[in-house]
C-alpha cells in the first residue's frame, strides 16, 4: 500500500434517510481524503436518495435487492480501496478512526485484520454502553458468540484479505458477518485488537432487524457453529458445549424467553450439557426432570450410554436441595442404566 491507503466504507441501506447522513459525516469528518464512500440502496421510498445527491463524493447506485447482504455484496464490487470497512446507515465512525486503522493495518507485518470498541447508542442517538469484544479470536473462541462482543462497523480488513475470502454469504440475515469471520480464521488469517473505540453503532433500533428476538437470531448463529466446529478437537467441542449451555441455563429468562431447551443430541454435546448443569446451583432440581420427558426432547433410551452420568447429575441437585427420596430414586435409575442387565434396566423404565 502507499504511504495514504485508501480506505473503502460501503454502507447498504433501505429506508434510513432519517439516520444516514450521521453516517455520511462520520466519514466525511475523519478529516482523511484518501476514501470512498460506496452506498447501495435497496429502492427506498423515503428521502434517501434525494439525500444521496446532496453528495457527490458518494458512490450510490439504488435499485431492488434481496436484503443487506446481497446489497453489501453489491458495495464490495464497487471497491477499488486498499482497506475496507462495513457502516450500515444507522452506525457511524467516531472521530480519529481513520488515522488509527491506518495505522494499524499492515498487510506486510501479516495485519490484515483490525477491530476494535464499540459504543452502543439509542434511538435518540445517546449512548447506553460500551462494548469490549473478547481480545483472543481464532477458530476456537469464534463458537462463543455469547462472549465475543465483536460489531461489524469497528472492524477493518485488507483488500487482500477480502480477495482470498470472498464474498458474505447472501443466504444468512442474522449471521452473515459471523460467518464471515469463520471464513476469515479458516484461512489462517489473525485478528488484531486494537484498544480504541471505532465505531458507535444503534444496534437496538426500532424497526431494525436487530428487534428480532435473540432466541431467532441465535438459532443462526448456532447452525453456522455447527458447520465450523468440525475444525476443533473433541475437547474444545464439548468445552464448546459446556460454556454454551451454562449461558443458555444462566440466561434462560433474558434472553430465551420461552424457548425449550432440548436434550442435546450428540455425545459430545450431551458431556459438555452436564458438565454445565454440575456447575449450576441455582437451578430448579426438576428441570432435568422436565428435560428428560419433554416431547420435543429424544427418548431416554436413546442415551444409556451417558444418562447415568446425566441422572446422577439430576440426583446430586436433587440432595442439594434436601429432596432426599427424589435423588435416591435417582441414583437407583443412574445404576440401573450404569449395569448391563437388561432386567434390570426394565425394572426401572429405562426401557419400553
């Protein structure tokens, strides 16, 4: 790159005219003149593009689209910089972004890759809270989306970078840019945080897709793991597991409200499911039970490999909170599955 690298911002957009000029003059005041500011509109009926002629630095093409990720597609067509940057139109830069993320960016030293803080905002553009992503990303902390805290508009990436990787995957709504970042570590690519804050981004707008409830969203972002974990040990997959359902059972009610937690389905997903529960005190002692019987939920036969472990867990929560006949039940179940004797087994209902 030379000594002022250009710096390409794609911003797609659909029916944000009462935002996007923030999002216009965060760039405009970087006080950088090497950039491009590519906008791709979805054909919105508001004010927008009258807005967008008011700007004749501003790349912009409006037409129909499938949605923000075939519009960012679009955008990234369009670059010619040599750093790129993703702002939709209700998120803006702070001030002095440009001047750290050049410096930072070095595809020479293997820098391909930069993020950084984010600043959450309200509808009425004041800010709630800061947000600091998890400092170690790589293939194994990418699963535990529910700890890295990592925003798209605070992110940064060679041309070079987005040359080898390729495009964001125009079937996924909640999950494209996490998707991408799996990409990115696949490729062997390093993400480098930088200490500051970049962007300030209104991630709860109303009427924003960001409305939808987590439990939708996370359903997404579970299948996408679902299709890279493979790239992990067996360790770091039940490790995997095991951080993942203890979010899940500590979070039921803030973030699940209403959602059925199912009996994992998998060995490994089931160690790394009880693992959890051993370290969950708090929980009501019935809800293995509930687990257990629920219709949505596989027959317990299923799993007489491990529901030894998974009752005793149940028995052991059972005693902490004083049900003494309930967890010896229990622990008579868990040893009726741990023996091979299938008359036994029957005599407890292990079998039907």
């Amino acid at each position: 790159m030379s000594k002022y690298p250009k710096i390409s911002i794609v911003t797609p957009t659909y029916n944000c005219a009462a935002l996007i000029r923030d999002c216009i003059h965060s760039i405009l005041n970087q006080g950088y003149d090497n950039f491009e500011h590519i906008v791709v509109d979805g054909e919105s009926n508001d004010d927008t593009v009258a807005i967008l002629k008011e700007y004749p630095h501003i790349k912009w093409i409006s037409e129909p689209d499938k949605g923000e990720v075939e519009a960012l597609n679009k955008g990234l067509r369009m670059v010619t910089g040599d750093i790129i940057g993703w702002l939709n139109a209700d998120d803006c830069y702070v001030d002095g972004a440009f001047q750290r993320v050049v410096a930072e960016v070095k595809p020479e030293q293997d820098r391909h890759l930069i993020y950084g803080k984010t600043i959450f905002i309200n509808d009425q553009k004041e800010p709630t809270h800061w947000v600091t992503p998890a400092t170690t990303i790589n293939m194994v902390t990418l699963p535990k989306w529910f700890t890295l805290n990592l925003f798209q508009p605070s992110m940064f990436f060679s041309r070079e970078l987005f040359k080898n990787v390729g495009f964001f995957n125009p079937e996924l709504c909640f999950g494209a840019d996490y998707h991408y970042w799996f990409r990115i570590a696949k490729k062997g690519y390093s993400f480098n945080f930088v200490d500051q804050v970049f962007a300030k981004s209104m991630i709860y707008r109303a009427g924003g897709k960001t409305e939808t409830p987590y439990a939708v969203k996370a359903k997404e972002w579970w299948e996408i793991c679902m299709e890279f974990l493979p790239n992990l040990t067996t360790a770091e997959r039940i490790q995997f597991f095991k951080e993942f359902y203890t979010f899940r059972m500590n979070y039921a009610d803030e973030y699940y409200k209403g959602e059925n937690l199912e009996l994992p389905k998998n060995p490994e997903c089931l160690t790394g499911f009880i693992r959890a529960y051993r370290e969950q005190r708090g929980i009501n002692p019935t809800h293995f039970l509930e687990l257990l019987t629920a219709k949505s939920s596989p027959k317990a036969k299923d799993y007489l490999s491990l529901s030894a472990d998974l009752l005793g867990m149940y028995g052991e929560t059972l005693s902490q909170h004083g049900r003494q006949s309930e967890a010896m039940k229990a622990f008579e179940w868990a040893l009726a599955w741990e023996s091979g004797d299938p008359i036994l087994r029957q005599e407890f209902g292990a079998l039907s």
